[in-house]
C-alpha cells in the first residue's frame, strides 16, 4: 500500500513538473512569436514607408521631366525629345 501511494506522488509530482515545463515552453514560445510579430510589423512600416516616398520621388521626377524614367519614356516614345 506505501509502494502504491509512493508510486502515485511521485506520477503526480512528475506531472506537475511536466506541465509546469509545458507551460513556461508555451510562454517562451509566445514571447518569441510576439518578437517575431513586432519585428515584422516594424520591418514592414520601413519597407512601406521606403516604397511610398520612392514612388513619390519617381512621380516628381517624370512630373518635372528631368528623371531617368521620363527621358526613357521620351526617347522610346519620341514625342518629347
């Protein structure tokens, strides 16, 4: 009978260990997930905001007729050589 209730603490002591284990695995991995998710927001904020600005300056550019982009349309084009 003490082997029995020995046997049965200690299954329920590991599993506690076990589930305290799974449990800070799952936060870890939460945190790290978090920090992935950030990290990418944050890259795609940069990127987006590096794309919006080149299209803007392209836009000026072909506006003013001066850029790469509106002289190749030109030169291809013909019509304001």
């Amino acid at each position: 009978m003490k082997l029995a209730l020995s046997l049965a603490n200690t299954g329920a002591s590991l599993y506690c260990v076990y589930n305290t284990d799974r449990l800070s695995y799952i936060q870890d991995r939460v945190e790290v997930y978090r920090l992935l998710f950030f990290v990418a927001a944050r890259v795609a904020t940069w990127h987006k905001a590096r794309t919006s600005v080149r299209a803007c300056n392209g836009m000026a550019t072909q506006v003013a007729g001066w850029g790469r982009r509106s002289k190749a349309v030109s030169i291809v084009g013909g019509a304001h050589s």
